[in-house]
C-alpha cells in the first residue's frame, strides 16, 4: 500500500516510556510522503515523565510534522466532518484510552478525534501498551478487536518476570500495520 499522499491522524496517550521509539515512526511517515495530523490526550501534551518533558516532545512532533497538535476536544471534533484523515493511529495507546473506547467515553482530545474520524467508517490502527493489557484492559482489547474499523499492531508481553500482565506493541509493525488497516485487512499475527 502505497502511503504517500495519505492523511494520518497519530493519537499519542500516556504510554510516555514508548515515545522515544514511536516519534521516529511518525517521522518515517512523514518521509513516505504521508501527511501527518499529529494529536495527543491531555496528559500526553501536559504531563511530565522521568520519560521526558510534554514541552520537547511537543516541539519535535511539531518539527517532524510542520502542524501543530491537536490537544482540545474543540480541536479534535471536527476531523470527521471535514474529513482530515484517511485513517488514525493511537500509538502508543494506553489501557486508558482503549478502555475509553470500548466503552464510548469521549472526554478528551484522543478519544474525540477517534470518535469523529470513525464517522466516516475509516480504520483506526491501535498500538497497545498498558501494565494491564492482560489483566483488566484484556476485556476492553476483546471488545475493540471484535469491532468493525479497529486494527492492532502486534503486540507482545513487556516483562513476563516482573510485570505479568503488562504488554506493549512492536515498533517494527507499526508501518505495516497501517498499510493492512487502508486495505482493512488485520495484521497477523497480532500476538507475538
């Protein structure tokens, strides 16, 4: 699948210890001729982390894209309607966020901005990362991959040993993902 010229919503939420490694795959977009609206959720754009501060983050999503970022729900609701992406990504998206989907809570600027692209039945690619992604988030993973329009990158458990329950997804299938996602295909296999 060809990703040029394509129009990318990229949700980051508050799985801050992956931005490190999800940052460059926005870049890579970027550089495939994508268009890339970048969004975060409140605590992505507000919060600083032993993981970095908002304020640099910010600034390099913003250098690598040339927008600025989506983080109001007054911002993000209008991306259906104009029809400014072709597909979203949430990556990384966090037991939060996913659970927040499941269930349909629309309270911040990553939840809206999947909400309003989904009006127009387009797909929408989630990066799973959460300490609880096989504990309690496992109910909100089932009900998102049994729905029409959610794709998942490939995702695996993060430290077996010391974290028993926590999973994170694999960098390496982001790209991928999305180009099976455009032709609403799900990635297999999605557990690594």
């Amino acid at each position: 699948m060809e990703l040029k010229d394509k129009k990318i919503g990229f949700v980051l939420t508050g799985s801050y210890c992956t931005f490190s490694k999800t940052i460059p795959k926005i870049k890579e977009l970027v550089k495939k001729g994508s268009e890339v609206i970048p969004i975060m959720s409140y605590n992505a754009y507000n919060l600083d982390t032993k993981f970095g501060k908002a304020k640099d983050f910010i600034k390099e999503i913003q250098e690598i894209t040339g927008k600025e970022i989506i983080h109001t729900i007054q911002d993000a609701e209008p991306i259906g309607p104009k029809k400014l992406t072709d597909i979203m990504v949430i990556a990384p998206c966090s037991g939060n966020t996913m659970s927040k989907l499941a269930y349909d809570i629309i309270d911040n600027p990553a939840t809206m901005a999947v909400k309003s692209h989904l009006r127009n039945n387009l797909p929408v690619v989630i990066a799973p990362s959460t300490n609880n992604g096989l504990g309690a988030n496992a109910q909100s993973i089932a009900t998102l991959l049994n729905r029409k329009n959610y794709y998942f990158v490939p995702f695996r458990q993060d430290n077996p040993i010391t974290k028993p329950r926590s999973i994170v997804f694999d960098f390496n299938y982001i790209i991928k993902t999305i180009e099976f996602a455009l032709n609403n295909e799900q990635i297999q296999p999605i557990l690594l």
